[in-house]
C-alpha cells in the first residue's frame, strides 16, 4: 500500500499544482467564466447539475466499457487468426493498417446511415477503434517467441496448437497490454465521438449542448469527467496487468 | 532387447547449391537399453543436428532412425530432451514448467504435480516449487531442466551438453549429482559434452565424432566399474584415458582448448 502510495504520489502533486497555478491565473486576472473557468467554479457547477451529469457519465462509462471488451475481444481473435492461419497475416495486415486511416468522424454518420441510430452503430465505432491497436499489439507478441523454447516443446513432441496455448500465447500477454491500454483511451474517445455525432444522452452529447448554449463551465465539467473516466480504466487494466505479468522480475522502486 | 536408439547411416545437409553444407555423413549410433553413451566432438560438427533428427525437428536427406526398436524417422514426441539451455517458460512456475513437459508428454496433469512434488526435495529444490525460473541460479535451472527429462515416460534421454553453460565449479558438482542419480535409475541417455572428463566420468561408451561432415572415429569403452567415486579423477587410469582421447581429438584439430580443464 504505501508502495502504491508513493507510485501514485509524484503524479498527483504535480496535478495539483497545476490547479492551484490555473485557479490562481483565474484569480489574478479576473478571467470569465464563459471564457475560461477555474477547477473551483468547474467542481461548483458539477455539483450543482450532479444527478444529470451522473446519469450521462454512467451512459458514456457503460458503451466504453461494453465496446472496449468487445473491441478486445475482437482484437484478440484477429490477431490469434492471423497468426494461426498460414498466408493470412501477410495478406491481411496491410488491409489492416489501411482500414485505420478512415477519420472515424467520417466514418460515423456512414455507420448511422447503414445501422440506425440505435447502440449498434456505436458498438462498431468503438469495436473499430479498439481492435487495432489490441491486434498489431498482440500479433507483434505472438510472432517475439523464444525460438529456443519453440525447439524444445516442438523435440518433446508439442503440436503447432500446444505452441500456440504454452508459448506463444502467454509470451504475448505483455504485448497484449501495451495494446489494451491504448485502446481503452481510444475507446472512450470513441463514445465521445459517437455521442457528439448522434445521441441524446452520455457526456458527448452532454458537452455538445453544453457548447450550444455557451455553457463554457459545463464543458469543462464534461472533460474532467472524460479524464476521470480514463485513469481509472487505464488504472483497472494495470491491475490486471499486474497479476497477469506477476512471474515478470520487477525492478525495485520502479 | 532392442537397443534404446539405433541411428543408421544418417546423412544431413542445409542449404543449397553452391552453398550446401553437409553436416553429418553416415552417423552411426547405438544406445542400449540402460546404457549412458556420450557424443564428443568439435563445435559445430553437428551434434545438436543430430539430437534434432533424433527428435524429430529436422528430417535425415537419407537413413534411419529407429528407438525402442521402432522406425520413428522424422517423427517428433519419442525422447525426453534436456537442451543446452534450461528452456523453462519464465511465466510457468517450476512445478507448471514441469507439470507442461510431462503432459506433453501424456503424463496425466495430477499425476505430473504429484511427481515433481517428490522429485524436487530430492535434487535440492525442496521450498522452490511455486518459485519463478527467474529466482533460480542457472545451476538450479538445469536441475529442473534435467529432472523434467528424467520424469517424462520416454525410454530414450537426449542431454545436450547438459553443464555446458555453468561455471566449472558448479558443472563439478552437478556431474557428480547426474552421476548418482542415474546409477540408481539406469536410464538409456545419450549426452553430447565438450568435456573429456565428464565423458569418462559418467558414460559406459563414448563415441568420438569428426568435424563436419561428421562421422563417428572412435569407440571407446569405458572400463570403470560402477557405481563410479567422484575422485575417479585421482584413479592412474582415468588419466590414461583422459590422455589418449585427448590426443586423439587433437589430432584431428577437433578440441576447442577452453573445453579442458587443466588439472
Ligand atoms: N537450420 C540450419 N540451417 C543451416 N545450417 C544449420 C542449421 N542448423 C545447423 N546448421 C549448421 O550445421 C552445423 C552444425 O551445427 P550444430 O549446431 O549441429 O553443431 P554442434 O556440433 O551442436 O556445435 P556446438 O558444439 O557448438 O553446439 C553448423 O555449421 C551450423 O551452422
Ligand atoms: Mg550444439
């Protein structure tokens, strides 16, 4: 526990200077509030719209979280399908890369106009943000096996699958997770675009009426939830990070 | 009885064209069953070519390869194989590093923890068995490594240059160690070494192999009764032996010097 402490402390210093230097700018400069808030009016009026807030950031966190398993559910099975399958990865990655540099701004409304306005279009939003940075991750882990242990399993009479479950898959998890933690900022992101674009609840929405009406403080509320929101999936997944990497020798006071 | 491993006329080359390499020309090997024979030669002559025939990585360009009598020739899973390096699975403790080869190997998982929970107080790692490769010493890797061949239901060990990575300290001991715990399990090994000493020490044949293409050049016996002392070194005779091989490897320009150790 105060190992964690003092992990998490230097950070969180530096954060809170960096408050106390923008409330006192607010301060000494008598900036408005429509042009720029300080973090006191921003948690002021948080408060005061709180149940609303509270009830567009559940919507928000509930299609991140539902489009980032999805997404890496979809990122893993790629990737173990592309290695698995002879021929396949060569052939496909490039298609792969190329189906990234689509804006998903752009890609939105045409995801609306071909499944509605429901959840759906937004699941395939997220699952397409998500999955690409899970799959490159994930294949680069895959193909790093040691080729000394590959020998030794494939002499005692190992099949291309038990390589696959002993080897090559409990290797990649370290790669994995760089992967999943870039992927869970994209995939809030993700919502936030999709909300923007087409919704009637969850923080996107939120910040884009927020703006309409000038509402500048609300903006900000909108963003510091966004924020919030992810540190603390990206401090879940190092979590689970953790434990599934324990067998990994760490460096003391790292 | 047939003999553990019979490997016929085996020839092997890589590359091809201009570039072709052959490695082994004709090899002939006979391990009986219970017999401990040792495979010395230069580097690079093609020994680990050899153990990757006879486990099946690699196919003979021609021969045969027979174990337990049967014609296993390019067929994997008929050995127990411990490589030059300890090849454990750093995120597998040591028990699961030994629970995964003798599953491979069609040993039941239970039965498999059982075993090694026996096994692991009696090669000094009693108080290791939930502990990570990575907190062992390399002399201690290679007992875990050594052990998973022992337990796996194969007939056949293949040990190559089990000590070759330690310390001479440390390789000291762990002859020794083999030592004991095969003459009171009798396995069929054949062990690959760059070591006079640790041929003569352990093994009841060596044969002497030439560099590439590799062919086998000499035969050798080893007279010492078993069980052997681990001061056979002092015995007049060992250092006859030990003098004639070297010689013979030498003269063949076959010994890298750092493998002697002078004493
Ligand atoms: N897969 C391969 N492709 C091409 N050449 C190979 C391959 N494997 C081995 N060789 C070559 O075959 C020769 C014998 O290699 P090998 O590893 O069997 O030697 P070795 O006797 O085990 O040597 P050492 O004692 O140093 O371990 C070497 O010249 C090596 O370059
Ligand atoms: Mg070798």
């Amino acid at each position: 526990m105060g190992d964690k402490l003092r992990f998490a402390g230097p950070p969180l210093a530096v954060l809170f200077l960096l408050l106390l230097i923008w409330q006192g700018a607010v301060w000494l400069f008598e900036l408005e509030s429509w042009k720029l808030p300080g973090p006191v009016e921003i948690v002021r009026e948080a408060w005061t719209i709180g149940p609303r807030l509270m009830e567009h950031t559940w919507a928000t966190a509930q299609l991140a979280i539902i489009g980032f398993a999805a997404g890496a559910a979809t990122g893993m099975l790629v990737a173990a399908l592309l290695h698995l399958i002879p021929g396949a990865r060569a052939a496909l990655y490039p298609l792969l890369v190329l189906s990234q540099n689509i804006p998903t701004i752009v890609l939105y409304p045409l995801l609306m106009i071909w499944l509605g306005l429901g959840l759906l279009p937004k699941l395939v939003l997220i699952i397409l943000v998500c999955f690409f940075p899970i799959a490159v991750a994930m294949l680069s882990g895959l193909s790093q096996r040691d080729p000394r242990l590959a020998d030794y399993l494939a002499m005692i009479g190992a099949g291309k699958w038990r390589i696959f479950r002993d080897l090559e898959l409990p290797g990649a998890v370290p790669y994995l997770f760089s992967g999943l933690k870039i992927a869970a900022a994209y995939s809030i992101t993700g919502v936030i675009v999709a909300e923007w674009l087409g919704a009637s609840r969850g923080i996107g929405y939120f910040i884009k009426l927020s703006y309409s009406g000038f509402l500048v403080t609300r903006v900000f509320a909108g963003v510091a939830i966004i924020v919030l929101l992810s540190l603390i999936v990206f401090g879940i997944i190092v979590a689970i990070e953790r434990w599934f990497t324990r067998w990994q020798p760490r460096k003391e006071g790292k | 009885m047939h003999p553990a491993l019979e490997v016929r006329g085996v020839t092997k080359s890589f590359g091809s064209g201009k570039k072709t390499l052959q490695v082994l020309g004709g090899m002939e090997v006979t391990v009986r069953e219970g017999e401990f024979v040792s495979l010395i030669g230069p580097s690079g002559s093609g020994k680990t070519t050899l153990f990757q025939l006879i486990g099946g990585l690699e196919k003979p360009d021609s021969g045969e390869i027979r174990i337990g009598g049967r014609a296993v020739t390019g067929e994997r899973g008929h050995i127990a194989y411990m490589p030059q390096q300890a090849a454990l699975m750093p995120w597998r403790t040591i028990t699961d590093n030994i629970v995964l080869a003798l599953s491979i190997a069609g040993v039941p998982a239970e039965e498999a923890r059982r075993q090694s929970m026996e096994w692991l107080p009696r090669i000094g790692l009693a108080g290791y068995e939930s502990s990570y490769p990575h907190t062992l010493s390399g002399g201690m890797q290679q007992r875990v490594s050594f052990l998973r061949a022992l337990l796996a239901p194969r007939d056949l060990m293949c040990l190559d240059e089990p000590f070759g990575a330690l310390d001479a300290l440390t390789r000291l001991q762990m002859q020794q160690w083999l030592l004991s715990i095969w003459e009171a399990n009798r396995r069929s090994v054949l062990m690959v070494t760059h070591s006079i000493e640790e041929a003569l020490l352990l093994s009841d044949r060596i044969l002497v192999i030439s560099a590439s293409p590799a062919t086998v050049i000499r035969e050798v016996e080893v007279p010492f009764a078993r069980p052997r002392s681990s001061d056979l070194w002092t015995d007049p005779q060992f250092n006859r032996w030990k003098q004639e091989l070297y010689e013979l490897l030498s003269s063949n320009s076959v010994l890298s010097v750092e493998d002697e150790r002078s004493s």
